[in-house]
C-alpha cells in the first residue's frame, strides 16, 4: 500500500529550473567561457586557420604590384575579395578580433593558473592514504632498526630523487614534478609574449624593396624605396642614413647534365657602405643579409639591365639608361620596357626581350640556353603613340600599355623587330631615330627590412619551447612511505600515485623501495 503524502506535499518538475541571471552573472558565464583552455585552443586554431588566406592571396603590405596584377586580370573576384578583407588579411577586423580574444583568453586562463601554482608550491605533500595497497606499484619492503633511523633515511632516499618530502607519523609523503606546471605555465606566458611581440611589431617595423643596378646607390630614404610599408608608429622621415652602392654581382652556375638546366652555385654582391662618413666594403649573399644600424638587407633576386641609348635623327641622346629586365625563366630569358617620352616626334615605347646566351631554335625563334651572358641579345618591339604618362595616374615601370598605342616594328605590324648584339645599333621605323644596346649592367633586387621585437619575439619563442619540451618530459608523482609492524617484523610499504598518464610511475616505486632497501638493511640491522 503506498504511503500518504504530507499535505504540504508539491511534485516537482521532471527538469530542475535554473535561477535566472542577471547582467552580472552573464558576465561571468561569459568570461569562464572566454577563459577556459579549451576556449584558447580552439581561438589559435582559428588563427592558424585565419592566417592561411594570408599565403594564398598577394597581401598589400608584402606584394603591392601582385594586388595590382590581381584587380586587373579579375576585377570582379577581386572586388570580392578586397570587401573581405583578404588582401589585408593580417590587419583585417576578423582576423583582429580572433587575435585579441586570444590574447584575452590566455591571459584569463594563465593568471589563475599562476596563482594555484604559487600556492601549491607553499604547500606540503598530501597525508598519506590509509591503504595503500590500493595505488600502484604497491611493494613491501623489510627494514630493520629504530622507526625514526629507518623514516630518516627514507626521506634521504626521496629527497635525492627530487621529491619534496614531509613527515606524517609513521610515514613519509613525497611529491615531485611541481616543474612540469612550472614548464607550462612558461610556455604559456611565452605565447603571450609573441602574441605581444607581433602585435606591437606591425606598429614599429617596416619594409621596403629596391632594385639597385651596378654602379649606382641606393640611400635610405622614403623616396629611394621603389615599393615601402611601414607601421602606424614609424616615422617615415627620419630613417637611420646611410647609403649601398653596388659594385659587382657575381653569379656561378653549373650545368646539369642529366636535367638539361643550370644549377645556381653562389650569388654574391659587393657593396660598399657608407654610414656617418666611413665607407666600407660588405658582401651580399643569398641567407646571409647585411645588418646596418638595426636594419636588415636581403638578397631577393638578380638579372640583367641592358643599356639602351636612343638618339633622334640629329644624333642627340634622347633616352640613356640601364633598363632593368625581369627574368622569366632559369636561363634568365627577361623581359624590359623602354619608354621614351619626350625627344622624338612621337613617344615611343619598347617592349624588349633579353637573351644572355642566344641561340636560333629550330623554329627560328630566339632562345636563352644558360644564364650566363655568353652571347647577348635584345630584341624590341616598337610602339608609337601616347604613353599615359601626363594623366596623372601611377604606371608601373615593368609594364607598357598599349591600348593607346600603335606597333610599328614586332608583332602584326609587318616590320621585324629591332635584334640587337652588344655594341650594336639599329634605326627606328619611320626615320624617328636610333637604338644602341651599349653595355650589360646587371641588377639585384634587395629587401631593406627592420623589426625591433625581432629579439624579445625570439626570446618568447626559445622559452615557449623550452617550457613545452620540459612539459612533455616531466611528470607529476605522488610516493609514499609507511612503517607497518608484522609478524616477521618491521615492513616499509612503498606506493604511488600518478597526476596523469605515467607510465614510469611503477618503475619509480620500485627504485624508491630498491633503494631503501640498499640504506636500511646493511646500517640498520643488528
């Protein structure tokens, strides 16, 4: 029969109802959430995510001409693209806000973690347990002597193995691996401090890009730079002084015979420095940059800058210079512009192509076989008409447009390109004037680069895997100690308790009980 309820009696509801919160406690919900570890690994895996676009799509401050390559091969993905931010990706809002909930998640999960560690490290080892035949690598061990003697040269024995040791009674606690939190809680703050390091380093670092041809200089300023990015922070106007003058370039290849292609061997440039009026000579080479008044200048690149001179029919220069040609493949076949604004009846342009060592293909087209300029040879296609360049809009260098133009020597025009050797001239269709191939300077492409969290982020970086290799390699173990009394007389237990997975925590037990052993009998017995 089913027993009367009380008269006060009131069924509960099958789900518990939650006290509702207030502003306060959403706060708090929140902010357990933000700071909770499993929260910060699924925030640095969103920015390794987040960063991946970054090396997909050129970015505006590394590559600025490829941005510009990309708007006009595809407008239409690029205007896509750019309201997303991908061409910016590492400054974006997303991108920002992922990075700066990290950086709070972190520090939200690494100050109370701090403060538990410094107080259990005030703190003794815990009692011992009542029976420890119930925790692992459980052992006995007969000792004879007096319990003070034998529970002293236990602790010796722990202490030696680096346990932390306290006395309960008939027994002895030990703990050791404190350096294991020690080592994690440093790996962590070391991911605070790169995180910081980066973070203030796009404020106070920049970098810039300069083609440098044999024979000139090149003086570090904003308006020497052919392409510069700098930080919010950086004064633009007062970069450290000094000059670089390329004095000679030199290239060393070998020839493969089994692939038909010329491996590169060395690239050296020889520069001179001039800083606060002391010129010195320096070396340049691939992986080996240059660090001048804490900049850093990198080798990126190499090739060929024929010199062209153009005079009008009267003989007078029109256009004299080094044309910087880019490569285009391993042999170095490049390709330049020449553009020739004023001087002639007509602005000129020049679309050339450059062969270091030239041979005539089957086809009867020129070709490049090695990089070295054994027989030189540019060629150019010829146009006449407006340049563009009065409308006030910036024109790449490394770029002719045509649009406006119209060809009169190469391509459909009917007339051969103009085929120059070293020191050879040829005449300009319609009597406009001359083209002299002169000399074959070459170029080096350099990358001026400064960052002054270099050393603190490299720093935060060594710690961060020293505290993460010492946190793999050290574990947390509890051991303890009692002297029991039995019938065949006085027996030591030993047994252990891991924090985690430890699979040498048995092995450790018995090393503890090996050695009490080894300390106890021979000086203890009668």
């Amino acid at each position: 029969m089913e027993p009367k309820r009380p008269s006060d009696h009131a069924d509960m509801p099958d789900v518990p109802t939650q006290p509702p919160l207030d502003a306060a406690g959403w706060g708090r919900f929140f902010w357990r959430q933000l700071t909770s570890m499993r929260t910060a690994m699924i925030l640095l895996l969103l920015l390794a995510v987040a960063a991946i676009p970054g090396s997909l799509v050129p970015q505006r401050s590394a590559d600025p001409n490829g941005v510009i390559r990309w708007r006009r091969d595809d407008p239409e993905l690029f205007e896509l693209l750019d309201s997303l931010q991908l061409f910016d990706v590492y400054t974006s809002v997303w991108f920002s806000a992922i990075y700066i909930l990290l950086f709070i998640s972190l520090v939200g999960c690494i100050i109370p973690r701090t403060s538990h560690h410094l107080k259990s490290l005030k703190q003794p080892p815990p009692k011992t347990p009542k029976n420890l035949s119930r925790l692992e690598g459980y052992r006995t061990v007969p000792v004879a002597g007096d319990r003070d003697q034998v529970l002293a040269a236990v602790a010796t024995v722990m202490q030696k193995r680096r346990f932390r040791v306290k006395p309960y009674g008939d027994s002895v606690a030990g703990e050791t691996g404190y350096l294991r939190e020690t080592a994690n809680l440093v790996f962590h703050f070391a991911l605070v401090g790169v995180l910081l390091g980066l973070a203030f380093g796009t404020g106070f670092k920049y970098s810039g890009q300069k083609v440098i041809i044999e024979g000139q200089s090149f003086t570090n300023q904003l308006a020497s730079y052919d392409s510069f990015t700098a930080g919010t922070f950086v004064d633009e106007t007062s970069l450290t002084p000094y000059a670089l003058r390329l004095e000679q370039f030199e290239a060393v290849y070998e020839f493969d015979r089994n692939t038909g292609l010329p491996n590169a061997l060395d690239f050296e440039a020889t520069m001179t420095l001039n800083q606060d009026g002391v010129s010195s000579e320096r070396s340049l080479k691939v992986n080996r940059p240059l660090d001048i008044a804490g900049t850093s200048v990198y080798l990126l690149g190499n090739g060929f800058a024929p010199w062209i001179t153009v005079t009008d029919p009267e003989g007078r220069d029109v256009f004299s210079q080094p044309v910087v040609f880019l490569p285009q493949d391993a042999n170095l076949t490049s390709v330049g512009v020449a553009k020739i604004p004023d001087g002639l009846v007509e602005q000129v342009g020049m679309v050339g192509f450059f062969y270091p060592s030239a041979v005539i293909t089957q086809s009867g087209a020129l070709s490049s076989v090695f990089p070295d300029p054994a027989q030189p040879i540019v060629t150019f296609n010829v146009f006449t008409g407006d340049l563009g360049l009065n409308e006030g809009i910036p024109r790449n260098v490394y770029d002719l447009d045509t649009d406006d133009m119209t060809v009169v020597a190469g391509q459909d025009s009917g007339v051969a390109p103009l085929v120059l050797g070293l020191g050879q001239s040829q005449e300009l269709p319609g009597g406009l004037g001359t083209v002299t191939f002169e000399s074959l300077p070459r170029f080096i492409s350099v990358d001026i680069h400064r960052d002054p969290t270099q050393l603190p982020v490299g720093i935060a970086t060594a710690f961060l895997i020293a505290g993460l290799v010492t946190s793999l390699f050290v574990v947390r173990r509890r051991v303890w100690v009692r002297i029991v009394d039995s019938e065949d007389g006085q027996v030591v237990e030993v047994a252990g308790l891991a924090r985690g997975d430890d699979p040498g925590l048995d092995a450790a037990v018995g090393d503890v009980a090996e050695a009490i052993t080894k300390v106890t009998s021979p000086k203890l017995t009668p």
